[in-house]
C-alpha cells in the first residue's frame, strides 16, 4: 500500500460535513485499498517533511491565488511543492491545488471571465494528454465534476496542457515527468456535487445573473450531476503510472 501524503489547502464548510464529509474521505473512496493518505493542512503549516512519503495530493480549497488574494502560506507552499518535484516526488494538484501547481511554476491564476463553472461537464484532452500516462485508459473525452471560480489563466514556460474545456482552457496540466495538475475534482461523486452546488444556489444564481447567462439554471445543473468513472481512473492512474513507477525505479 503506497502513502501519500494529503496536501490540504483547505477544509469543507462545516456545514456540509455531516452530510459529505471532509476531502479526505472523498480522496479515500477513489484510492480505496491502494494507498493510505496522511492528513496535513497546509493553511496552518505549509511546510511538511517529505520523508516516506511515495507521492503527494493538493486539495481544492475556497481560498484563491489571484493578485491581491494570495496569502503569505501559499507561496511557502509552493515552494514545497517545488521542493517535493525536485525530490523526486509525484504531486498531483486538485482545482485550487491544479491553480497552486500552475502558481508554483510561473503561471498566473484569474477569476474565470466565464463566471463559475460547476456540475459534471465534458473535457478534451489534447494530443499531449492522451499520450499522458495521467490518462491512460481513459477515452478523448471525458465528463468530470467541477467546482471553481479562479483558473489558471496563463502558464509558466515549463508547462504543458493536457486537457481542455469550452468554460476553461486550461483543465489539466503537466510539469516535468511527475507533476500533474487537474482542475476538475476526480474525487467529487454525485452526491457531493449536487450537495455543494445546492449550497452555493444564491452565489451561482448571482454570478449568472451579472454575467447574463440565459438560461442558467442551479436545479438543472443539480439533476444533470453524474458519477465521473473516467475522472475516478484518473486519480487511480496517479497512483498507477505515477507513484507505482516510481517506487518501484526506487
């Protein structure tokens, strides 16, 4: 069993743990069997021993890496996760850890001109990304569940993009051989996304009204909601391609 250390940028509302739990046991139903995650909230403490750990997980977070919105421990944590890429480590960043990925590298994160994107959608992956082992198994399109308001709206030169959409560009991304970054939430099943997109009802109703989205509708978007098995393989295949390899290359 592989250990990997949880890299959390953030918490639930707690208002909604009682009914969904905590990022950790969202992560822990995908993994399952294949690795134990260790908890550490970066917020309180950015910086962590990497010693014995076989990869690295970046959380979402409600927090933001837009100019002005950067808090001192964001930097400190993207200096670790440099850190843990130059030790050999394999990272995958989560939404706000995809934006925290890019962040680390040069890439500047925005709000999204779009507005939020939620709900389960459809993704392209480039010809980069189907040739990413991130991917393997996986068809050219994939549906995943999203959450986010902030994307990674430009990158720095060592990145590539993996994946795309019609809401945001830049969906998935790739630094070096074992630094990957996806902005769609893997370990979102249909449950947690219909619950979190019922919760934020007043703030996607308002984004839409200001951006004059027709037809934008919070109950259509929670019906719509679908278990994402291709995004699930994903996460899977970081352990796979990534972590399994790279143990073993050990």
């Amino acid at each position: 069993m592989h250990r990997i250390l949880l890299y959390k940028t953030g918490e639930t509302d707690p208002r909604l743990v009682p009914h969904i739990g905590d990022y950790e046991a969202w992560f822990g139903r995908v993994f399952g069997g294949d690795a134990t995650l260790e908890v550490h909230r970066a917020f309180d403490k950015p910086h962590h021993t990497l010693g014995g750990y076989d990869g690295m997980v970046i959380t979402g977070s409600p927090r933001s890496l837009v100019d002005g919105e950067v808090e001192p421990w964001m930097d400190d944590a993207a200096a670790f996760v440099r850190k843990a890429a130059d030790a050999g480590v394999p990272v995958l960043g989560v939404c706000f850890g995809h934006q925290l990925v890019g962040y680390a590298y040069g890439g500047r994160v925005r709000k999204n001109p779009n507005g939020w994107e939620v709900g389960t959608v459809g993704v392209e992956l480039t010809d980069e990304g189907a040739r990413d082992p991130l991917f393997a198994g996986v068809p050219r399109r994939i549906f995943v569940n999203q959450s986010h308001r902030d994307e990674v709206g430009t990158l720095g030169p060592e990145t590539k993009v993996l994946a795309a959409g019609a809401h945001t560009t830049h969906q998935a991304i790739a630094v070096g051989e074992h630094v990957r970054g996806v902005q769609f939430h893997p370990e979102m099943n249909a449950p947690v996304i219909q619950k979190i997109i019922s919760h934020r009802r007043m703030i996607l109703t308002d984004d839409a009204t200001r951006l004059c989205r027709a037809g934008y509708c919070v109950d259509s978007l929670i019906a719509a909601a679908q278990n994402t098995p291709d995004a699930e393989r994903v996460l899977r295949n970081f352990v796979e391609q990534f972590i399994r390899k790279s143990t073993a290359a050990a």
